[in-house]
C-alpha cells in the first residue's frame, strides 16, 4: 500500500542521473580553466605531479577559491592518485575528507556512488557537510518520487496548515456536536498534543533542544510542523510516537520524507503482517543473524527465547536513534544513507548483535534482553559499522530493503 | 517487606506488565521501583522495556520481571505478544488527564482478552502530585475499581508516593493467588503453602515457580 507511494527508484535510474565517470564529475570546469597549472604546491610525499588538463580534474573550481592553497593541495592530489581508491580512503582518513567533500558537494552534477562511498565512512562535523551529503541521497529519492510534486508545495502546506490551526484553536470552546469537520479537527488536535507531548520528550539531552529559549523552541514547531504534515500526507500512518526521534536530525524535510519514505511501512499498524511491515523485517533480521551466526541464532531461538521483537522493534522503527549517544548515530545514518537501496540497517543491527556475541551467549533470557535494550554505548562504532558492511546477505530474500 | 536480594535467588518469578495511555508516567513509575530514579525528560517507550527487581513477602522471594510498553495506540498490535504469560498488571492513568481515565476500559479488556484470568490488575492514578490539575477524582476511580473488581491506588513517581506500595501489593496479590490454586482450598487469602512447587496455570513462559526454591534469607 505505502511502498507503491514511497518506492525507491530503481539503481539504473539513479545512474542515469548522477554520472559516475570519475573524470566527469563536474561540467563548467572549462568556463574557470584557468589557474592550477602553474602554481608550486608540494605533497609531503613529495611525489611529483602531473600537470592537469582542463575537463579531466573531478573538481570545481570556483574563482573565488583560487587562492585557496589548500583546495588546490587536493585537486592535484586526486589527480596524482587517480582512480586508487585505497590510497583516496586513507587520505580521507587522515584529513582530507572535508576537504573532499565540500568540493564534491559543490558541483554541479555529483557523482553519488562516489560521494556515498565517502559518506559512508563518516562525515566529519562542521561546515554544514552532513547537511549537504545527505541531501543529494535524498534528492535521488525525489527523482523518481511521488514527493517530486509534494516537496514543491510543502512549504506553503505547511503555512497554510499552522495557520488554519491556529484560526481552530481560538474557535475550540465553539465546538461542542459530532460534525465531521469539528471531529476531524479534533482527530488533529490529538494528533498536536501527542507530538507536543513527544517533542518535549526528544533527546533532551541534546543541546539541539536547549528548554526552552525561544530558538529551541522554533526548532521544536518547525518539527512539529514537519511530523504533522507527514501524517496528513499519509493518513495510513499518522502520527506515531518514535517519528521524534528519527526527526531530529534530520531537520530538513526532504531528509525527512527519504528517512521516513523507507522506513514507513513499519509504522503502518495494518502492515504488520505483510512483507514489508515491522514483523517481516524483524523476521529477516533473524534469519540475517542465522545466514551469519547460527550459533547465536540458535542461542536466541532455543536457549533464551529472546525474540527481535523484543529489543529490535526500536532499533529499527527509529533507525537506531535511541541506543546510541548521538555523535553515533549521526555516524550511523552517513552509513545508512549512503546505503539508501541496500540492507544497512538490518546489516548494521545484526553486526550489532555480533559485536557483544559472548556476552549474549553466556547470558540468560534477562540479562540478554536488559544488554540489548540498553546497547553498551563504549562501543566501537567504527569496528561496528566495518562489521555490518561484511555481514553475508541472506540470498533467501531477493530484494533487501531498508 | 521490599528488600533488595540478588537477583538470581528468588522463589517465585512474576511477570508483570505496565499498561496505560502515552504519556501516563509509566516508565517512570517502573524506573522509581526498580532503580529508584526519576525524570522528568524521560524518552517515549517505543515498544518495550524491561526491567526486574525482587522483594520479600513472608519468607519467600518474588522475583518481579516488569515490562514497560508503550502506550500509544499504534504499538498495541504488537505489544499484545508481551502480554503472554504475565500473572499481574498495573493499568495506570494520568490523575490530571480525564482521557486516559476514560480509556481504562478499553485497556482492561485488551488485558483480559490477552492474559489468564486470574490476572491481578491494580489500577494506578499517578501523577498524584499534581493536586491544582487533578481531573479524576479518587472516588470516581474508587467505584471503576469495585465494579471491574480490581486494584486501585494513586500514585507519584516523581514524589516517590506509594510506588513501592502497588508494585508490593500486586505481587504479594499474585502470590496469594498462586499459593491459593497450589492447595485448591477455595478463596481463604491467608492461607499461604509452604514449599510447593506451583504452576501458574496459563500458557506461560515467562512466570514460573523455581522448583526447590532456595530459601530465605
């Protein structure tokens, strides 16, 4: 039902549109050719470079930036390196990953492969990196979207709705008969409430969310707006408490509507039982741990009688938003939303069952559930995240999904 | 009466759960008995939470295995699963909240439609604090609570009123009703068995008697 409004678009589409030739990331490179050849920067390596030919560098170069030294340092960098992978991940490592992916986001057409398979090792804070990697995963998303069209108007939605409610809200004493107009306003005002009273309850540790000084309390309507407008738009789903959480972060709505897109169907009640509601996935997930563990598995199935809907509910209906402190989980979702047509979530909640396996075993049904609903968080997420991409696939299931 | 033991010496191991609308205080009620803390910016539960603690009644140790689920209407398709096997519920509303009051019954019959009748339900106004918002009165609850026969007690989380109470009068109500179908001797309460090994009755798997239960303290 949900799935054929919120589909993903398939991965050739998705080709077509962000070209993944490594030499053609950007077009305009020729209007601003001038500039790099002939300046003297050195690599610590003290490697030699080859001089760059006008359309063959991936990289923009915007004449603002033309004295930029480092910008430079990078370019000729990627170019010295070339199509070598291993050594463009160890440079990112090091310190060059912001670097690279301003540049990357900056152009006009992004290669996405690229940029995922760098967003998936971590995008580091500041700058507005995070804000913008994410963006073009979901842009891809609208491509071929129903919220192509939504996404236009939801701006003036949005407006448009506060400010009907508002006119409501003073008119609420009025209200006293069934009519459907006051019932269904009604059936909204319960809505506000409960995403008032969830709000309030979000991450309040975070200093996103800072009481209530007035900026925080902005943010706080701009995500109610958001979250309220999802329900409208999808009557099926309605509001339902967790959508806080995964919202947060995602403060923009296009991030919101991609993050929620694929995750919908397990918030959608009269889904449950079919192949793409909560059930389903949370019996893939077992299965997943079977394919990679089965010693685990069968501790699980036969010993302690710990079901994954017991610990795995939340992992997965609020795209493990809850079990980590939050540096994590922003280094999570780079991985999950770099990922946008794989299993990385299942992935990375399996490799998180692994990742504490002899603790598990060695544990009853108790102090198993007790550890899984309150995942250590001394964890090492990047030894974490490199666990779930070498999880097998569970080749039983055609098509994984979020 | 509610001392703290370790946790794998008990006799008696009951499964309980926390029921009630969104928002009613629930996970604080249970985070004020197990760990005797409270917040007043705790996170919504989303599906279920679990926690244990084990107190003395008599000479025996009841092990409380409490599931804290969540509220909202959408969870409870999934949630009925948690229900399965547990001997005791606190159906808790919100004293300044007259919806969640009105939404007791519903609550109730969900409960009875998924667990043993034999269940024992406590009904738990908390919030009790709050005494310049309250929208329940006591009596009203009190007349809810003969005519459906169960529980009833106001609580505060967050003044730490009368948690430890409920939560002690519901499994010192579960074990009278364990020992009493031990012995099958009808509807006498005081008369509590020694040593027996009980069956809960149900189809359960989660409460249970631990067989040669190791005694007391």
């Amino acid at each position: 039902m949900l799935k054929g409004k919120l589909k993903l678009p398939a991965p050739d589409k998705v080709r077509r549109v962000f070209p993944d030739q490594l030499g053609s990331l950007v077009a305009g490179f020729d209007e601003k050719g001038h500039g790099i050849e002939g300046s003297e920067f050195k690599l610590e390596s003290g490697k030699e470079l080859k001089p760059i030919q006008p359309g063959e560098l991936g990289f923009h170069i915007g004449s603002d930036d033309d004295d930029d030294k480092e910008t430079k340092i990078w370019q000729r960098f990627c170019h010295s390196v070339g199509n070598n992978s291993h050594l463009t991940s160890w440079f990112c490592k090091v310190e060059a990953k912001p670097k690279l992916l301003s540049n990357m986001l900056s152009q006009r057409e992004i290669n996405l492969e690229k940029l995922q398979r760098i967003a998936s090792t971590g995008i580091p804070d500041g700058g507005g990196l995070r804000e913008k990697a994410w963006k073009p995963s979901s842009t891809v998303i609208f491509i071929s979207n129903i919220y192509l069209g939504i996404s236009g108007v939801l701006c003036a939605v949005a407006l448009a709705f506060q400010f009907s409610l508002i006119i409501l809200l003073n008119l609420r004493q009025l209200s006293l008969g069934k009519a459907s107009l006051w019932s269904q306003y009604f059936h909204y005002t319960e809505i506000v409430e409960q995403i008032d009273r969830d709000l309030q309850r979000t991450h309040p540790d975070l200093p996103f969310f800072p009481g209530e000084s007035s900026i925080s309390c902005k943010k706080r309507e701009a995500m109610k707006n958001i979250i309220l407008l999802f329900a409208k738009l999808n009557p099926e789903i309605r509001y339902v408490q967790g959508m806080n959480e995964g919202n947060v972060e995602a403060d923009r709505v296009s991030c919101f509507v991609r993050i929620l897109g694929d995750s919908a169907d397990h918030f959608c009640q009269q889904l449950d039982n079919s192949s793409s509601g909560i059930l389903a996935t949370l019996s893939r997930l077992s299965d997943l741990l079977k394919v990679n563990d089965e010693q685990l598995w069968r501790h699980f199935e036969l010993r302690t009688k710990v079901k994954p809907q017991f610990y795995a509910f939340r992992w997965i209906t609020l795209l493990l938003t809850q079990e980590f402190k939050f540096e994590y989980i922003l280094r999570i979702w780079d991985t999950l939303l770099s990922n946008p047509f794989g299993d990385m979530l299942l992935r990375i909640c399996c490799a998180m069952l692994l990742c504490v396996k002899s603790k598990l075993l060695s544990g009853d049904f108790v102090t198993n559930l007790k550890l899984l609903q309150h995942y250590p968080d001394d964890i090492n997420i990047e030894y974490l995240l490199q666990v779930a991409k070498d999880i097998r696939p569970d080749t039983s299931y055609y098509c994984l999904s979020l | 009466m509610g001392a703290y033991r370790a946790d794998e010496d008990y006799d008696y191991l009951f499964k309980v759960v926390l029921i009630g609308d969104s928002g009613v205080g629930k996970s604080n009620l249970l985070s004020r008995f197990t760990k005797n803390e409270f917040s007043l910016e705790s996170k919504s539960t989303i599906g279920v939470e679990f926690a244990t603690r084990s107190i003395r009644v008599d000479d025996k140790v009841l092990k409380a295995q409490i599931w804290d689920t969540a509220g909202q209407e959408r969870y409870r398709a999934i949630t009925s699963a948690y229900y399965r096997g547990a001997v005791g519920a606190l159906l808790v509303y919100d004293v300044t909240r007259h919806v969640t009051f009105e939404n007791v019954e519903r609550w109730l019959k969900e409960l009875r439609d998924h667990t043993d009748a034999n269940i024992v339900v406590m009904l738990v106004g908390n919030k009790a604090d709050l005494r310049h918002l309250r929208a329940v009165s006591t009596e009203e609850t009190t007349n809810f609570a003969e005519r459906e026969k169960t529980f009833f007690m106001e609580t505060s989380a967050l003044e730490s009123l009368n948690v430890e109470s409920a939560f002690t009068e519901v499994l010192t109500q579960i074990y009278h009703v364990v020992s009493k179908k031990a012995l099958e001797i009808g509807d006498d309460p005081a008369a509590l068995p020694k040593g027996q090994t009980i069956n809960v009755g149900s189809r359960d798997d989660a409460s249970a008697v631990k067989k040669d239960g190791c005694c007391s303290a």
